[in-house]
C-alpha cells in the first residue's frame, strides 16, 4: 500500500515536471466581423475537454439567452464576456485565454475585427508567434482580411494560419477553398512572410478544429489543433545578436553586485567577453545567476542576473553586448508608428520614448507617409494623396516616420531583433502611451538637419570656473537620467 502511495506521488511530481518543460505558443486570432474568431476558440477550448462542468452549465444557458447560433451552443460568449460585445455579438476588447495540451501551452489573443479596434489588435498581436486570419468561405478575401495580414507582417509574425470558415455554408468545396487560398497567397507574398498554411473548417461544427473532418477527403493537411502543437516556432528568436539591456542593479549586500535583466537576443555564457554600453568598458562575465542556481549560459528570454569580474560602473538603461557584435547606436532612426491615442499627434509636442530598459525624450520630425491599411496605398504630401493639414496622425493610422531622440539608443532593425527594435511613445502630460513603432533603420547624417553630437555646454564661454565642474557634472548626469543628455566641455 505504502509502495503504490510513492509511485503516485512520483508519477505526480513527473507529470508536474513535464508540463513544466512544455513551451509555450502565443497567437491571435484576426479576420473580419462575424468570421467567427471567438467561435473557433470556444470550440478549440470546448473539444479539447478545456471547459469545466460549471463552464458549460452556463454557456448552454447562455446560449439559449443572448446566443446568436440559433440551435447550436454559441462557443462566442466564452470570450465575448463584455456587455455590449454580447449586446451586438462582436468582439470590442483583447481576451485572453489559456489552455494546455499533452503537448504545448498556448495564450490565444482574441483580437477585434473592426477597424476601429485596430490598435487593441495591435496590442494583442505585439508578442504573437502565429496569428490565425479567419475568412468566411462564403466572402472570401475581402479588405479586412487584407488589413490584419498587413498588420499582422508589420509585428514581424512570421507563422500565418489562412483559417477559411463556415466551409459547411458552401458544402465544403474543395474549388471554392482553393479559389480563396490562390487569391491570398498572391495578395502575401510581398509582404515578406514566412510560414503560411491554410485549413478549411467549420467553427461551429467543429470540422478540422481538433480532428480531421470526414467531410473534406480532399484536405490532406493537418487538423488546426494539430498544426498548433506541432508549428516550429524555436527559430522565431535572435539567437546570433546578444543583447542584454539592464532593468536593475541587485546588491543585496557587500559582497555581491550584478546586473538583472532578460535576454533579449543572442547566448551569453559564463567567462564571455562584454562590453557596457554607452561606456564602452569592457569585462568577462563571472556568473549567471537565476532563483534555481546559476547557469553557464542564458538565452531569450530568460531572466537572470549577470555578475562581472571587473567593478564597471552600468545601471538601468545600459546595454551589455559581445564588443564584437554591436548593435546601432544613434539619435536619429525611421520607424513605422501606430498612434494608439484618442487625441491626434502634435508635431510640436515632446515625448518620452521607451524602447528596452531606455528611456529618453523624443521628437517625431517628420511624416514620410501614411499607409492606407486597407488598399496598401502610400498617402503623402510629396506625391499628392495627403494634404498637408492631414499630416499628424489620428486613432488607429500608421505612418513612416523619423524619431530624433535626447540621447543615443541601443537598437537594431526591427525585422532583424523584436525585442530592441521596438519602442513606444509615452505622453509625457497624461501618461498615456501614444504611439507604438518598429524601428527600420538609423538616419544617414546627411538625410536631416540635425548634428548626431550630443549637444555641448562649454563651461569656458560661459565664465564658469573648474571649481563648479563637479556640480555641473551632476546636473548633466541628472538630466541624461531623465533622458536629456548634454557633454561638459571646457
């Protein structure tokens, strides 16, 4: 008896180990209005035995209230839980579900359909591996379906699952599925992604949600549940570039002092050589430290605490690099900016920019163009199509910018390094988070007017003595904290 309580307490603890190990998948769901996201993840929640007993007592009561499946359980209001999304069956905000198989652990983003609901798509789909674009096979590849798969290449996803649905309203034709699969392929492949599979489906019948249907003989892929445990995603990481932006200086006491952060790109391992930037001082890395013991090396995005073998001076906002892969250093940089705020961009106005651990103060120079997300259009006043008046941006628009900055950031292309390519403008009055953007590339000197010196303060003409340098020093330090840096000359 005592024997067969230590096997389960065994089997247990190797169970809790395994699911531990398993990874993790983050996707979105995106398509237009009534496509049928929130049903496809209701149903992947409800035939994959995710719904508890009381769940379901109150989704088939549910249904049978506000439901809009006439006899079928509406899997909708498994997410929809919002009042006014029951109210009018959309989806207005991001909910989140999570749900495990023997396989893999997913968070499913379900994201809005509507266009004015573009930035709480972008919200959603900021740290997606794979998104799911929902077609209804009646309509085929309409305009929506054209902005989210743009939106969704714009966040650098590089997994696309084309879901065609309410494939049981068309008596599941295989010559209407391959009609719509040949229509978006030509409309993706200059967007430059990857990995794009396509299933047909029904959401509310469940047909290829969890099982293969035995009403498409002509499908020879994958059931969708299957294709989600199985998708490749652990090349989706940068690997090659170490990047380590520093959150926290942790020195519990005298005898220890390391650098906190997570991993952004690349593998550090111990004895490696580092470089502190904007300092430049360079040292081996002593340890990498976690909670669990130390490792002899760490990848993204793993969180640890490095410690050095030199006392070199870095603190939040710092970068440690390898001194032979160094990332671009710069004030000036272009990005594509999604304006997430209710009140239009003021091109006057100063913000504060985030990007990694780094904060600075910023300023949006110039408007290259606006993108009409619907037809892929470049609107701008150089060739016509945007007024000048037109040029800040409004709710929801995206636009090709230059961003000039108070002092240099740590950053590489976007498309190349997710984690140090992006960044968000903060208003720095009501706090609100602005704008999101993906950094393209740094400014060529020549491309704008602005010197790439930080400025200087001679303290010579102004007929300040070295007596003061000290406390003027601490001023310019002061001000480069709080992202406004000055040099000190004499």
């Amino acid at each position: 008896m005592e024997q067969n309580k230590d096997k389960k307490i065994v089997d247990i603890k190797a169970y809790l180990d395994q699911d531990e190990q398993k990874d993790q998948l983050r996707l979105l769901t995106a398509g237009s209005v009534d496509d049928g996201k929130s049903t496809l993840i209701g149903r992947l929640l409800f035939d994959s035995k995710k719904i508890y007993e009381d769940q379901l007592v109150a989704l088939e009561r549910d249904s049978k209230r506000v439901g809009n499946a006439g006899d079928h359980i509406d899997y909708a209001l498994l997410l929809d839980g919002l009042k006014a999304e029951r109210e009018q069956g959309i989806t207005i905000d991001v909910a989140y579900r999570y749900f495990s198989t023997n396989k893999r652990k997913f968070i499913i983003a379900d994201t809005p359909g509507h266009e004015q609901y573009t930035r709480n798509m972008i919200t959603g789909g900021s740290t997606a591996n794979l998104a799911i674009i929902l077609v209804d096979a009646r309509l085929g590849v309409i305009t929506q379906t054209r902005r989210h798969t743009f939106l969704v290449s714009l966040l650098g996803i590089k997994h696309v699952v084309l879901a065609v649905n309410k494939m049981d309203l068309v008596d599941f034709a295989e010559e209407r599925f391959n009609a719509i699969v040949a229509e978006y392929k030509q409309f993706v492949e200059p967007l430059g992604i990857p990995d794009v599979n396509c299933i047909p489906l029904s959401a509310l019948e469940g047909d290829n949600v969890v099982e293969r249907s035995a009403r498409t003989p002509w499908y020879k892929g994958q059931a969708l549940l299957d294709f989600l445990e199985t998708v490749h995603i652990g090349n989706d990481h940068n690997f090659a570039d170490f990047r380590y932006p520093v959150q926290y200086v942790l020195r519990p006491n005298l005898n220890f002092r390391g650098f906190s952060g997570k991993v952004a790109s690349g593998v550090v391992r111990k004895g490696d050589t580092v470089m502190a930037l904007p300092s430049r001082k360079t040292s081996k890395v002593k340890s990498i430290v976690t909670y669990d013991g130390e490792l002899d090396y760490a990848f993204p995005p793993q969180s640890v605490t490095l410690t050095l073998e030199d006392e070199i001076d870095v603190s939040r906002g710092e970068m440690l690099v390898h001194p032979d892969n160094l990332p671009m250093e710069d004030r000036n940089f272009v990005a594509m900016l999604v304006w997430m705020d209710e009140e239009p961009m003021d091109m006057g106005k100063s913000f504060f920019i985030k990007q990694t651990t780094n904060l600075s103060r910023a300023r949006v120079e110039e408007v290259a163009y606006k993108v009409d997300v619907n037809t892929m259009e470049h609107l701008s006043v150089a060739n016509g199509r945007l007024a000048p008046e037109k040029l800040p941006l409004q709710l929801n628009q995206i636009a090709r910018v230059r961003i000039t900055t108070a002092k240099e950031l740590f950053f590489d292309p976007y498309a190349r390094n997710k984690a140090c390519g992006s960044f968000i403008l903060i208003d720095p009055i009501t706090n609100n988070t602005s704008a999101v953007g993906m950094i393209i590339d740094r400014v060529a000197i020549d491309a704008n007017n602005l010197t790439e010196e930080v400025p200087a303060v001679s303290l010579s003409k102004l007929g300040i003595g070295e007596e003061h340098r000290e406390a003027i020093e601490k001023v310019a330090k002061e001000l480069d904290r709080q992202g406004l840096a000055v040099k000190i000359v004499k």
